[in-house]
C-alpha cells in the first residue's frame, strides 16, 4: 500500500455518501403512533386494561425474596470461608511492635502535621508518601522471617 492508497482511502472515509444511495424500504405506519410520542394506540389502552385487572385479581407471581435471618446466614458463611493473609498479619503485628517504633512514630507525626494543614489552609504542603514507605518496609524486613517459619 503506497501513500496515494493510503491517502485516498483516508479521503473515501471522510467524504459525503453518493447520491445515488437506496431510500430506506418500506412506510410509515398511520396505524400506530410515531416512536417516542407518548400517545397510546387503542390495542395498547386495551392489552394495558387487561393487565390492571389481572395484577389486581391474581397474587404475585416470581420469585419470592428470602427472609432477612437467611441473608444473615448466607453472610456469615461467606465470612467463615475468607482466610486472612498471614503475610497481612504479621505485617500489622510488626508495624505496632517495639522494631518499627521509630518509622511508626514518624509516620504519625507526619500524618498529624498534614491534618493539621488541612484543616488550617484547606490543602496539605506536604504528603507522608517517604514515612509510609519506611514503616512498610520495616513491617515487611520484620515479618518476613516470621512468614517463611510459618511456610515451612
């Protein structure tokens, strides 16, 4: 494909359709109203009569909800299946023991400057992007040992 083939199939994409295009078959039906009217055709007034009279002499038919204390059981199995992660576990247990004391303590220093900057300016001047990074760390350094014991 050269560049004149590339050019002029980009030209036929973007050009107007030929005169020459078929007129869409069939009518217009005067028998119903156009789509998007909101007027209602006698065979409608009537099937919609039929089905007001039927909803008010027959009970409801479908699917009958469950009860609330079946919902409540269905939750509390789906909760007994969820494992927590022990990798989670013992990342949470390192982050508040004594060997990430320091980056803990960091982290909440710093979190409690920019609340402070929040609620004084409306906007923080900084983030506790590096501090959260250090505690993280340091929870991972710590509970990886504990994580592979648990493995083996």
């Amino acid at each position: 494909m050269g560049i004149s083939d590339f050019f002029s199939d980009v030209w036929d994409s973007f050009s107007l359709p030929s005169p020459d295009a078929e007129a869409p078959q069939g009518g217009v039906s005067t028998d119903t109203p156009a789509s998007g009217t909101d007027e209602e055709s006698s065979e409608e007034a009537e099937v919609n009569k039929q089905d007001a009279k039927d909803e008010g002499e027959s009970e409801e038919q479908g699917h009958k909800p469950s009860s609330e204390d079946e919902d409540e059981e269905e939750d509390e199995e789906e909760e007994e299946e969820e494992t927590q992660d022990p990798k989670d576990v013992l990342e949470k247990e390192c982050a508040e023991s004594k060997s990430c004391a320091g980056p803990k303590h960091h982290y909440d220093e710093c979190v409690e400057r920019v609340t402070g900057q929040i609620e004084k300016d409306g906007k923080a001047h900084e983030d506790c992007v590096e501090e959260f990074f250090h505690l993280a760390h340091c929870a991972t350094q710590c509970a990886a040992p504990k994580l592979f014991a648990q493995l083996k």
